[in-house]
C-alpha cells in the first residue's frame, strides 16, 4: 500500500524535530545541518533511527536548508546534489526492512536582504526543482514542503515538486489565529493549495500544539484531503543562552490525539520534539482511523470584508488643481530641532505642501522621525511625510510604531526598504528587512482597514496616505515600473522619486507610467559643487548625474557651485512644469533656504 492509501486509512506518526535535536547533540547552527550528511552521517543516521525506534511510520530526510540559495550562505552551493541524495540515502538505509515512509523535507529559501537579489519566479522554481528531483533520485517515497510563510512561495515550490511526480505535502507556518502573513487565514490557505495540487495539506512549526488543533479543525471544514500537522513542542524560552521547549511528552502527546480526531492524517513534531515526544505520540494514536469529516463553505475572513482605502487627502487634496510641492528635511542628529523647526516654518511661508521627514538616512543615527514629524505638524502647522524603512525594526516593531503614528497624527508615510546597516557607521548595528518596501506597503495598507499583519482587528484604520518610491535612474526603467504597478497594486497612493538630471529620462518615466493613475512627483535636487555632484553620482546608491551636467559642475566650488546647481535645477523644473502635477525636492545638506528658493520659483513661474 502505497502512502495516500496508508494516509486514509490510518493516523500516521511522523518524526520529531532534525535541526534541535542536532544542535542539542553539539551541532551548532552556523555550520549547517545538512551538510552533516556528507560529514556526519553517523550522527543523523542515528537520529532517523531514535524516531523510526520510538514509533514514527514517516520519517523526513535532513535536507530542509539544502537548497541552493540557502547552501550559498555557506559557501556549498555547488554541494546541492549531494547534500540531497546523501540525505535520501541516511534516510532510506535507517527506514530499510520496517514499514516507514521516507519524506523529503524542502524549506523555503532565505530571505534576501536586498531588493534587487530575490529571484524571479522562473528562477525559484528551478531552485526547487534542483533539490526535488535531487530527493526523487535519492530514493524518497514522498516530498514535504514545510514551514513556508508566503504562500506564492509555497506555489511556486510545489509547482517545481509536481514534476517529479511523488505524493506531496504542502506545510504552512501559521501565525496567530491561524493566519499567514498578509492576513489569510487557514481555510483560504487550505483551499489554495488544494487547486494547486498539493496531495497532503498542514501545517507545522508556529505555535504550539493547542493552536496547531485549532488550525487542523478548521483546514478539515473546507477539504477532503488528508491533512498533516506538526506542531512545535510549545513555545520557547531563552534561558542561559540557548532556547528551551518546557511541553511534557505526555501533554504534546495528548495534544496530538485531540489533533488527530480533529482531523489530521499525520501527526508528528517540529521545534523542541524528541524521541520521547513521539514515542509517547505513536502510543497515543496507535491503531487510530482517520476522522470523519463533514465539509462546510468557510465564511469571508474580515480582511475580504473589509476594504477600506484611503481618499486622497491633504497635501494630495489639491492634486491637478494646483502644482503639488514637498520638500525633504533630515532629523537632527542631536536634540536640538530648532533648525529643522526654523526650515519648515520658512518651507510652509514659501508655498510648500508637506515636509519629508527622513529615516536615518545612509543609515546614520539620527532623531526619530515620527516623534519629529508629530513636533512639526504640532508646532509649525504643515503636513509631513515620514519615511519608513524595513532596516531598523523587525515585523512587530514596526506596526507598533505605526499604530503609534497614526495615534499621534501622522497621516503620511513614504515607504521604502532603507539602506544597509553597514552604509553606516554604527559597526555593531544590523539590518533587520523582516519585509521590503512591497511588503511594507501592504502592512500600511492593512493598517489602513483596520487590521494587523496577522488579520486582528486593530479598532479601527490608522488611516494612511501611503507612498512609493522609485528609481528612473537604471538602465531597464521597464523592471522599476512593473515593480512600482506591484507596490500600486499593494496600496501605494502616491510616488516619489530619486533625482531627476536628465528629461529625457523624466520623458521615459511619464511615458512609461502613463497609465498608472497615481499622482508621480519627480525628485529635485540641488547640485551645490564639483565634489558635491561627484560623490552623489559615484557614491549614492540610486543617484546618476548625467556626463553634460557633471561637466556644467566641473570645477566650481561651493559659491559659484551653488549658483550653478540652482539654474540646473530651475532649468529642469521649466522644463517640466507642464508635464508633471509636482515636485519632491531635496536641498542638499538640509539646506532649506535652497529649497525655499526652488520653491517661490516653482509658485511664481507656475502661478498656482
């Protein structure tokens, strides 16, 4: 009988955690699990064995990171066929003689610290397929997907594992309430998956093993399929350096059987589970059928219900009746903010709509922009626009902040993804890009409905006007432009741009986003001298400055550079004005008397 069959008809114990059981016998996780296949094969060997003696019928192969993306980090990516089949064959020679099933386990990849490293879809796929068919010639009876957050990921992986024609199991990582990032929840996972054709749908790490039943209760409303469930062994505590699972064998065994009558087909362990957690699992659910189950239409989470977008509101509320201008500050880099509060009282008398307030920009520490931001609005009476980047906090930081700012009023946010710790000069500060600007744009958007990243209601919307940036200066605007329609489709509301020096390219961009109805405003920045405009074309990430206005620059020093930087960019802003509905400009050093300057140009050439 092969696995499906055995699936229907019997509740099938699985193995226990690889990863904290290796590192619990000395491994330690920098050096890479899956790379003990080729250098100590004895030692995962003898694991396979503990589970398959403690009573697990399937067994996962240690090859979850042995990927291609994943092994790169450690230097072994050319290893991946290898790490693989080595990993199948362990396996395989454990379960050789006994009624055991061999799964071959595939994580997803890493996330990428920089936008333009994440693969493209095509790419993803042959990464995974690499490793699935690497499994399949190793000898495995089925492959499991395990531990996916993102669900297009998920897709694109059991795309690749259908090729290789084995039974699959598709595992999701739940949040809380059973929610993936992004807010859908179990059933629509569950229902996703099936049309995708996953043979085996579950779910296995996240929470603990109440939440885990929890989320099998619900997945066995919506489908048929056999469902498999491995929850961690409850949630862990850092004591003395290293993290702790406290769940007794005998209660995540109990948890299990409440599981399996919930619904699950298999049931084994992930985080924190031993040999002895499984070995108490295969006695309670020995012998045990599959569950009844009775299939009921899932009700419309609140995030389909709700769909709340923002209306274009303040500085934006004026937008085609009159030229939109906003104007970048720094944050101090102390705290004392009587220059910024003086540049933005000049900046509003001048005729400006709102005020960028940037976020440790190149990744150098300054005041925290939302409490700035809040000061300006409060004390000088003209909008800002925060910036806020996925480098400095992680997932729960960052909705904490923003739930805060909108508490203290702030009604714009431009996000970005940031710049890399290491730009900086804080040596010991690391990036956190828990999510890039798409995501975080999302997360806004979400925010705005009324809902957290997991789908909880928040109370109400934190009623947002959120902001893109993008980038004309690359040699394919095309791949800028499909990226910013993503960031549209995501809940984008309005554009801002890197610098523009060049019309030809500003001719490109409104061409090319001609139909995307979303208010653009061009970047203008101010050259001030020859060093100035070198470093900003060689050094600044995003930033070109094209050969003839690095030669109008050449030579000139701070007064003489300075007077030349403002015909440039008054000759650009002529030029632009009857193309564009704005602009967004950025004085150089946060010197906003230029700006001021720029900006009575643009109210009294333009007239609005």
């Amino acid at each position: 009988m092969n696995f499906l069959e055995q699936l229907h008809e019997r509740v099938l114990v699985g193995d226990g955690a690889i990863g904290t059981m290796l590192h619990a016998r000395g491994v330690t996780a920098e050096s890479g699990f899956e790379q003990l296949n080729l250098t100590s094969a004895d030692l995962v060997l003898a694991l396979h064995a503990d589970y398959i003696t403690a009573g697990a019928q399937v067994i996962e192969t240690n090859t979850f990171a042995a990927n291609r993306l994943r092994l790169q980090q450690l230097g072994l990516e050319d290893k991946v066929l290898q790490i693989n089949l080595q990993g199948a064959a362990l396996a395989r020679k454990a379960a050789a003689g006994k009624d055991v099933f061999v799964a071959g386990s595939i994580g997803p990849l890493p996330r990428l610290r920089g936008e333009s490293e994440a693969p493209s879809a095509e790419e993803i796929i042959a990464i995974f397929r690499e490793q699935a068919f690497a499994l399949a010639e190793g000898g495995v009876d089925l492959l499991i997907l395990e531990t996916f957050a993102d669900l297009q990921q998920m897709k694109l992986a059991l795309a690749a594992a259908r090729e290789t024609n084995l039974p699959l199991i598709t595992s999701m990582a739940f949040l809380e309430r059973g929610r993936i990032s992004g807010g859908m929840g179990v059933e629509t996972v569950a229902l996703e998956l099936a049309a995708a054709g996953a043979h085996c749908i579950g779910a296995n790490c996240g929470a603990g093993t109440l939440e885990m039943t929890r989320n099998i209760q619900r997945m066995a409303t919506v489908t048929l399929l056999p469902l498999a469930a491995y929850p961690n062994s409850g949630f862990p505590e850092y004591v003395d350096g290293r993290y702790i699972y406290r769940t007794t064998p005998e209660y995540f065994a109990a948890r299990g059987l409440e599981t399996a009558r919930a619904g699950a087909n298999l049931v084994g362990g992930c985080c924190g589970t031993t040999p002895e957690h499984i070995r108490r699992l295969a006695e309670s659910l020995r012998d045990m059928k599959p569950a009844t189950r009775t299939i009921t239409p899932p009700a419309p989470s609140s995030r389909e219900i709700t769909s709340a977008t923002p209306l274009k509101t303040g500085f934006l509320s004026n937008w085609g009746r009159k030229t939109v201008i906003t104007v970048e500050l720094d944050p101090p880099k102390g705290l004392d903010c009587s220059r910024v509060l003086e540049g933005c009282q000049v900046l509003r008398d001048a005729g400006t709509d709102a005020i960028n307030i940037a976020e440790n920009p190149l990744s150098r520490v300054r005041m925290g922009n939302i409490a700035l931001g809040e000061l300006i609005q409060r004390e000088v009476g003209i909008e800002v626009i925060v910036h806020v980047t996925c480098r400095d906090r992680n997932l729960i930081g960052l909705q904490s902040e923003l739930m805060g700012a909108s508490l203290l009023g702030i009604r714009s946010i431009l996000a970005v993804t940031g710049d890399p710790a290491s730009m900086g000069e804080q040596s010991g500060a690391s990036s956190v890009f828990d999510l890039n600007s798409l995501g975080l744009i999302a997360l806004l958007r979400d925010l705005n409905s009324g809902l957290n990243g997991t789908g909880n209601s928040i109370d109400r919307g934190t009623g947002f006007t959120i902001g893109a940036a993008f980038n004309p200066n690359v040699r394919n605007m095309e791949s800028q432009v499909a990226r910013l329609e993503k960031k549209i489709a995501n809940g984008a509301l309005f554009v801002q741009t890197q610098p523009l020096f060049d019309l030809e390219k500003l001719d490109t961009m409104l061409q090319l986003t001609s139909k995307l109805s979303i208010p653009i405003l061009p970047g203008i920045l101010p050259l001030v001298s020859e060093r100035n405009t070198e470093f900003l074309h060689n050094e600044v990430p995003g930033i070109t400055v094209p050969e003839e206005i690095r030669g109008r620059m050449r030579g000139k020093g701070k007064e003489e550079g300075l007077q030349e930087g403002l015909a440039i960019a008054k000759e650009f802003i002529d030029a632009a004005r009857n193309r564009v509905g704005g602009f967004y400009l950025m004085p150089p050093f946060g010197n906003y008397r230029i700006a001021a300057e720029l900006v009575r140009h643009i109210r009294t050439e333009i007239k609005t």
